[in-house]
C-alpha cells in the first residue's frame, strides 16, 4: 500500500510537487498522469527515497520513507525515467549486480536472474553486452532490474516510452501481470495506456493534484463526436435500450453519455447508433474526456 | 562489508573492461620506466666515478642514489595519474543516471562510497606493484636494503591513497569526467606546493602550512623513516576525502 500526504517538494523557488495526497491500495495498479514537467518524477523520486520531501510524507506499507530508507528501499523496485544500466556489462553480469544490491542470498540470485529474464523474454541477449541491445530490450531490462528481488511495490517511470506499439503492448501485458505479486505505480502521458492498464489514476499538472479518478468513474462516461447533431429520439432510444445509461444528451455534435455501472464494453451502444444511421467520427473514453475537461477547466480558471 | 565489495566488484569490472585501465598502466610504466633508467644511469656514473678516484667511497648508498629521486619522481606521475583513474567513478554514474539505481538501493551512501574507493585504490595498488620489477633488477645485481625500500613503497601507496580520495571527492562534485580530473588535478598540486607558501610566510603558518603539504610528510617515508605523525596524516586525508564526498550527497539532496 502507498499513502502519500501532504507531500511538498521545492526546487529552489519552485514548487516541483505542491501538497499533493493520494493512497493506493494492495494489488492495485494506478497511474500518474499529467502534462511533462507536471511533477510525475519528482514524486516517484520521493516515493523511492531518491529525493526527500520538503513537507508531508510518503509512506510504503506503512513505513515512512523518509524515516527507514533502507527498509523502504528493500519493499520497493523502481523503474527510472531513464533505464540505469551500465553499457559496459553484460545483462548477465548486469542483473547479479543488481540482486547483490538487493542484499539477496547468493543460492537466490541465480533462481532470481532465470526468473526475471523469463519473465522479461530476455533469453536472447542474456550474454550480450548492454550497449549492443536494443531500445526495447534495454527497456525490458529495465523492468527485469525492477522486480528481482520480489519487491511489493513497483515505480515505473513512464515504462513504455520510446517503444513500438508491439513492444508497448508486450509492456503494458506484464506490468498487468505484476498486479497478483505488487502495488505498482507508473507514470504516463498516454491517455489509452492508463485507461488500459491502470485500477486509478492521479492527475497532476504544475505539482498541483487536480483530481483522483477510478476506473469506476471514468469507466461510466464516453463521448461520441457524430458528423451532424444527434436528434433527441436517438437520446431517448438509447436509454430505453440500455439500463445501464443513465444519462444521454447530444450537445451540438458531442453525444455525451453516463452509465450506471462500469462498462468494458462500450460497442452494444456504438452498435445502436450505427443502426440508426448516427456518422460517428471520434470516440473519446471515458479517461480521456475527463482529462480534458479537468485541464482545461484549470487553464480556464488560469486564464 | 559484502554490500561494499558487491560495489568494489562492478567497478573493478568497469575498469577492466573498458581501456582506460590498461592505457594508465602502460602510460605510467613508460614514464616511471624511464625516470628509473635515467637514474640508474646517474647513479652507475657516479659510483663508477667515486670507485676510479677514490674518493667519497663511503656516500655511496644505492638507496639514496637510486630509490630516493626515483620516489620523487614517481609521485610526480601520481599527480597525473591518479586523477584520470578517479575521475569516472562518480562522474559516469551520473551522466549515465545510473546513479539514481544506486541511491535508491538499500546499499548504504557510505558502503557505495567505501566500495568505489577501494576498487580505485585495488587498481592503483596493482600498478604500484608491476613497478617492483625495477626494485627485482637492483636485488639481482646488487645489494640495497629492503626495509627502506618497503618504507618508501608503503609511503608512496599512502600519497596515492590520499590522491585516490580527492579525485572521488572530484569526482562526485560534477558529471564531466574531465572537469573532475581538472579539479582533482589542481588539489592535489595546490595542497602540494602548499608548503612553498609555508617556507616564507610568518612563524605560525609556516608550521601548519608545511604540515598540511603533501612533501614534508613524503620527503620522510621515501627515505626509508617511518613517523607514525606521517601515517596519521595520511590516514586523515583519506578520511576528510570521504567524508567530504558523502557530504556532497547530502547537500545535493536537499538544494
């Protein structure tokens, strides 16, 4: 579990992080979401003991990171923006440094390296020197480095960055899978990965929080754009149809639709409007069209 | 201590897989090569010199001929040396932000910096020792004494011992290797030639400033006289580079 408080983080006059509060639960994956220099890594930062805080507190499985690092340090595997490995190496030699780092037993670490590099597909360049792989495989050992020493708690700090989509997609499947084993965090601007992956999501923008969202609240909101104004009828159709809609109003050329529960599956619905004949041009899930709204909202009020 | 060799360790491997190390180590050994056979060649000189005319039979002392000025010089190289050999060590984490994989390991600050200290100072003892075949070719052919000879040898780890702790402090100010060089550079000749300042300035100064310097602690050991005050200073020196190193963490954390 991870309780953040409070936390505050200035860079000489600027506040990096500003008083932000959020906690994920045990076998959770949530995301950090936010422009660039929204304070994403600073706060991933403190919550590894990379960085103090300045104010508030940070607190992993009930410890607080400022107060036992080490014990922290143990509980948690992190994921750098920047994958930190020593080209020199091979992934090898790279991967026993790293579970030595963790203090594991000497009869672990070769059961620790097979797993990870399994688990990681990283069989084909597990003899190779680091600075001949590729970016993706860089990134997969990146990941592997992370999880060795069987941490309860994961950083990831935008993992899928600089990837193909096969790879992103090949990413995103184990990160999923690390949610039987950990409490992960990652950190993203890629709207579809956290709508994907993630249990929660934490909007930050300038080191502000703006909002804290579940899948349960942006899983019951969707947005169509359609060619032409959608007529009441359709509206009214679509809540007769499906008891799950709760609300359905066309605002200009925007459909805008709430349901009662959440929905994985949003293509019943497109389904029906297809059927009537609606020219669909852009479907916006539900993450995306709260995003939007929330940070536009604040440049509003900015402005 | 197994988290510090677990550091020792990687870096010893990064030394030698990357040419750096063995480009040093021939480097050192031409130019210390070629002090020791320019003095050797003084020295032959000179003794055959003192055995044709007679006189000054009894100066005559192979230790002081030949080890003393060879010493000398060799620390000279050292000034140069050992900076390039420092200078990645925390430099390179850095640029490479591998460093943020350390910090936020359970690896305590103090055994990552005892770990990369020692791998420097292991390299560093290695060179020294390939340097003993000169002193294996004046024991095949002729007769110095040993104990002096080991003094002197001890002295000139314990000067590389300091220089290997300035250059880390350098090293962990910046992330350019080459700015950590320059910086450790200067250091070690500024403390140097401290004591020149010392010679000419007022009572007081001239005490603290000649203590400070590297030379007066050298000038001992490299003649074979071993001052337990010398290895305190050493010893100290290494200890304030250290601690000064760790202190260049804690500040950066919290600017």
């Amino acid at each position: 579990m991870i309780q953040v408080e409070n936390l505050t983080k200035k860079f000489a006059n600027v506040r990096a992080v500003d008083d932000i509060s959020f906690r994920v639960e045990k076998g959770k994956i949530w995301g950090f979401l936010g422009p660039n220099g929204a304070g994403k890594t600073t706060t991933m930062r403190i919550l590894t003991g990379y960085l103090p805080a300045n104010e508030g507190r940070a607190r992993i499985n009930g410890i607080d990171v400022g107060g036992d690092p080490g014990a922290v340090r143990r509980m948690v595997g992190y994921l750098p923006e920047v994958v930190p490995v020593y080209s020199e190496l091979t992934v090898k030699e790279f991967l026993r440094f790293v579970a030595e780092l963790y203090g594991m037993e000497r009869k672990k670490i070769r059961f620790a390296i097979d797993r990870v590099v399994e688990k990681t597909s990283l069989q084909d360049v597990y003899g190779r020197l680091i600075k001949n792989i590729s970016r993706g495989y860089r990134q997969r050992l990146g990941i592997a480095q992370a999880i060795i020493h069987e941490p309860e708690v994961l950083i990831l700090d935008e993992p899928t960055i600089g990837l193909d989509p096969a790879q992103i997609i090949e990413i995103r499947e184990m990160i999923r899978s690390f949610k039987e084993s950990a409490t992960v965090i990652l950190s993203s601007h890629i709207l579809a990965e956290i709508t994907q992956v993630c249990d929660g999501a934490v909007i930050i923008r300038e080191g502000r929080l703006m909002a804290t969202l579940t899948r349960d609240e942006w899983g019951r909101n969707l947005e169509i754009v359609t060619a032409a104004p959608v007529g009441d009828e359709v509206c009214s159709g679509l809540r007769q149809s499906f008891p799950a809609v709760s609300a359905a109003a066309a605002e200009g050329s925007v459909l805008k639709l709430e349901f009662r529960e959440t929905l994985t599956d949003f293509n019943p619905v497109i389904g029906y409007l297809i059927q009537k004949d609606v020219r669909i041009r852009e479907i916006k899930a539900g993450l995306e069209a709260l995003y939007m709204k929330i940070i536009l909202a604040e440049t509003g009020r900015a402005s | 201590m197994r988290n510090i060799w677990t550091i020792t360790k990687k870096e010893l491997k990064t030394f030698l897989y990357s040419p750096i190390a063995y480009i040093l180590t021939a480097f050192f050994l031409l130019v210390s090569g070629f002090f020791f056979y320019n003095i050797l060649a003084w020295a032959n000189d000179q003794t055959m010199r003192a055995m044709q005319s007679g006189y000054g039979m009894e100066r005559l002392n192979i230790n002081q001929m030949l080890f003393q000025p060879f010493f000398s010089n060799m620390t000279i190289i050292l000034m140069f040396l050992l900076p390039m050999l420092t200078m990645r060590l925390f430099a390179d984490e850095k640029k490479m932000r591998t460093e943020e994989l350390l910090l936020t390991s359970p690896v305590r600050l103090s055994s990552i910096i005892i770990g990369k200290y020692l791998a420097a100072l292991i390299i560093y003892a290695l060179i020294l020792l390939l340097t003993a075949t000169y002193a294996v070719f004046v024991f095949v052919h002729g007769n110095p004494e040993a104990l002096p000879l080991l003094v002197a040898y001890l002295g000139l780890f314990l000067l590389g011992a300091v220089f290997i702790a300035i250059g880390l402090f350098a090293s962990a100010l910046t992330e350019n290797q080459v700015i950590a060089a320059v910086i450790s550079f200067s250091a070690i000749m500024l403390i140097w030639v401290i004591s020149w300042v010392g010679e000419s300035g007022p009572g007081a100064w001239q005490g603290i400033l000649t203590y400070l310097s590297f030379f007066s602690h050298f000038k001992n050991m490299a003649s074979g006289v071993i001052d337990t005050q010398d290895i305190v200073y050493y010893l100290s020196f290494v200890f304030l580079g250290l601690y000064l190193t760790r202190s260049v963490f804690e500040f950066r954390k919290w600017r």
